[in-house]
C-alpha cells in the first residue's frame, strides 16, 4: 500500500518513520493487545523508543531531546500506531506535559522533568477534566491555595485522567487561589505534582478501551505543594495550557491516522489474498474496493490537515483552526476506514485474531477526547465562520 506519495516527508522524516516503524514492528499489535488486556504497563516498548531517542523527539537538546519539531514527534507517534501500538502516553507524556514544561517551566523543572520525559524513564499524566465542568475549562474547581510559606495546598477531583498509574507525576489544571478573577473568569494556574505526594488518591474508571493505560478519577486531598511545582505565572495557565491542547489535538490525530494506516494495511493484504467465487479476489470486486479507496482518500486528506496543523505549530503561527480540524477529520476517517477493514474481512473482522475490532473503541474513543466533535464543530462555526456563539 502506497502511504507516502500524497503526504510528503523530508529524506531525514521518511528514515525516522522506518526507524520506528522497524523498532514497534518487533513488538507488533499482539504485545499492546497483552499489555492492555493485562492493564500492564508496555514497559520495555516505552524504553526502547526513549532510548533510541523517539519521545523526546521535539524536546530541546538542552535538557535531553532531539532538538526536532512537533512535526517529527507527529511522524512518531503515527508510525507507532500505524505498526500496531496506538499509546496514549506517546500523547500525554511528552506532547502535552514535554511541550508545556519546554515552553513555560523554569530552568530547574526542565531539569528535573524533560531530560526523563524525553528518554522515557519518567512519565507525566496530565489532569484537566472534571465530572462537573467537561469541556469548560473555567469552571474547574479544584483549587490551589496558598498555604502561606510560599507553596499551596491542593484540593479537589479530576476525571477521565489517563495513566496516572504509571506516571511520575501529574501536571494539573486548577485554578489559582491568590490570583485575582478577570471578570466572571476564573484564574487557572498549572502545578507538577509528583503521584507519590500525600493526599493523592485515584480509581479505575472501568472502560471498554483495549488499550495499556488505564482511565481514572483522581482525588487531591489537602494536597501539600512547594513553591517549585508551580510552572510559569500565577494565574496565567489557561494560556499556558493551550501550548499543550494544540500538540495534543495533533498527536492525537496521528494515533487515529495510524489506526488508519494499520487497518487499510490489514484490509488490502486481505482482500488480495480471500477468494470466494471462481477464484476471484474479493478486492476486485468494486463493492469491497470502492469503500476501500473512499477511506484512502479521506486518510490521505486527515494525515495532510494533521501535518498541516504541526507545521504552523512549529512555524510559531495559530495552529489553533488546523489543528482542530486535524482532530476532527482523522477522528472521522479512523472509525470510518476501520470499520470498513472489518466489513472487508466479513465474519473474521469480530474474531480477535485478526487485530482489528479490539481496537474498536479506542478509534471511537478520539472521536470524543481529547475534545469532541461537537466542540469542534463550535470552534470552526463561530472562528472561522464567524457565526454567533452558541455558548
């Protein structure tokens, strides 16, 4: 299956995929299968694409990356899902949490932090959500309050946090008990809290997911905090976060455009291979094949917009619309062309032995977080079209 013609890559991007695509391919889709199956962390597969240098990609050289762009982390990730292993984490840890401590932390947490996110012997979860404010970042209400040494206490309750299991720490969303409301607007400041401190709990949230990590509600309790754990200004996180909500809407497009890539691989070689009548492969037939070129297509269009999005990030530019819409249509086609790999494999698409349906609900999962469609339909209808807004 040609991959690589319609989205095109620099010679030095065309060799970081092979090298990923090669390292997960020794692991393959039956290891993450175990793994999440297990709830058990793909410990040696995280090390590895530390080690070789894959996670911290992005980071700067300074504190143990790469010294690359959110475009190659983009390559990652993508070849990583594509190989079979689509990992939360690869999203979280050093797109989210990694690009916002480069951009915003001091000199000291980049030290502490970075130098481990980048070569994956640290992991960073990252809490936002709540069960009362959903996509409404102002209404957050867990609070940090200063303690009056210099440091806060932490209390309140996140939901839907990813991975906090396996993390070392957690960056966190909650807004500023010292710093003074704008309006009717909450002050939000952003906090590393390490997940061995005192008075931080979480539970399972039990999923339908297929996949390693673990969803949570994570309870703070009166949580102790020094001075250090603050990142950047007081009161200045919402615009703080947003350094992390555009790389994790971009990366989480290359997990569904890499659930793509797997599932059109698997569909072709497939339907090359079945025959029913006479001999005939299936895939000649146009009600298999015309399906799955309209999948193709809209793959092709989803990975663009995606690579699109990562170069204005990285150009410094408002990737804010690019990658919206990245999200949106690799969300969309992911669940489409997998569901269509299934069609084509007709009653085996449901047996498990073909790698397909377990990842099911992790493809309809991206068409929800890490923001839905709805919300993006809103963005797009009242930013780019400049329509009234709804909310």
């Amino acid at each position: 299956m040609n991959t690589s013609s319609i989205v095109p890559e620099t010679d030095e991007r065309a060799a970081l995929r092979d090298a990923v695509t090669a390292l997960v391919s020794r692991y393959g889709h039956d290891y993450f299968v175990e793994k999440a199956h297990a709830h058990a962390e793909p410990t040696e597969l995280w090390k590895e694409l530390g080690a070789a240098g894959f996670l911290g990609v992005h980071l700067p050289e300074e504190y143990g990356g790469g010294g690359g762009t959110l475009g190659d982390l983009l390559v990652v990730v993508e070849a990583a899902s594509a190989a079979g292993c689509p990992l939360l984490m690869t999203v979280i840890s050093p797109a989210i949490c990694g690009t916002i401590l480069a951009r915003h932390a001091s000199h000291e947490m980049k030290q502490r932090w970075l130098t481990g996110i980048a070569d994956g012997s640290l992991k960073m979860a990252f809490a936002i959500t709540e069960p009362d404010a959903g996509s409404n970042s102002h209404e957050v209400t867990t609070t940090a309050h200063p303690d009056g040494d210099g440091g806060w206490r932490l209390s309140g309750t996140k939901y839907w946090t990813s991975g906090i299991d396996e993390a070392d720490a957690v960056l966190v969303v909650a807004r500023s008990g010292s710093a003074p409301a704008t309006g009717d607007r909450k002050p939000l400041s952003l906090y590393v809290v390490p997940t061995d401190s005192a008075g931080l709990t979480w539970q399972p949230i039990p999923a339908a997911l297929t996949q390693p990590e673990q969803q949570f509600t994570v309870f703070f309790d009166d949580v102790p905090l020094g001075p250090e754990a603050l990142i950047g200004d007081d009161g200045n996180g919402l615009r703080q976060v947003f350094a992390g909500l555009n790389p994790e809407r971009i990366t989480a497009a290359a997990i569904s455009n890499g659930i793509s890539l797997y599932s059109l691989e698997k569909a072709t070689a497939y339907a090359n291979e079945r025959a029913v009548w006479k001999g005939v492969k299936i895939g000649a037939h146009q009600g298999v094949a015309h399906p799955l070129a309209e999948c193709y297509i809209a793959v092709a269009q989803a990975r663009l917009m995606a690579q699109r999005a990562a170069d204005l990030f990285d150009e410094g530019a408002d990737a804010a619309e690019a990658s919206n819409i990245a999200k949106f249509a690799a969300a969309d086609s992911s669940l489409r062309t997998l569901d269509q790999a299934m069609q084509t494999h007709g009653g085996n698409g449901m047996s498990l032995e073909y790698g397909l349906a377990d990842l099911w609900f992790l493809a309809r999962m991206l068409k929800t977080a890490p923001v839905s469609r709805e919300m993006v339909l809103n963005f797009v209808a009242q930013r780019s079209l400049g329509l009234p807004a709804s909310y």
